[in-house]
C-alpha cells in the first residue's frame, strides 16, 4: 500500500491483482463501487 496524493484527493494505492485487459480491472473496480467496500479507484498499467 502507497499514499499519494492527486486531483485533489488522497489515494492509497493496492495492487488488487492482475488482468487480462484494462476493461476487465475497470469492471472489478466497478463491482467493488457499487458493494460499496471503495469509494473510487482508477487502473494503471504500471
């Protein structure tokens, strides 16, 4: 875990896991969104 902070916010940033395509750790980031267990998050390809 990293603390950074951009646009205004600050993010702690976890790698969750790996993916086949950014569309598919997009549509992760959305389930655990809309559970309600993170209040935003992004996907890198770093």
């Amino acid at each position: 875990m990293k603390k950074v902070d951009g646009g205004g916010k600050t993010w702690f940033v976890v790698r969750v896991s790996e993916f086949a395509d950014k569309k598919s750790a997009d549509s992760y980031g959305r389930q655990l969104k809309d559970q309600r267990i993170i209040d935003d998050f992004f996907v890198t390809n770093k």
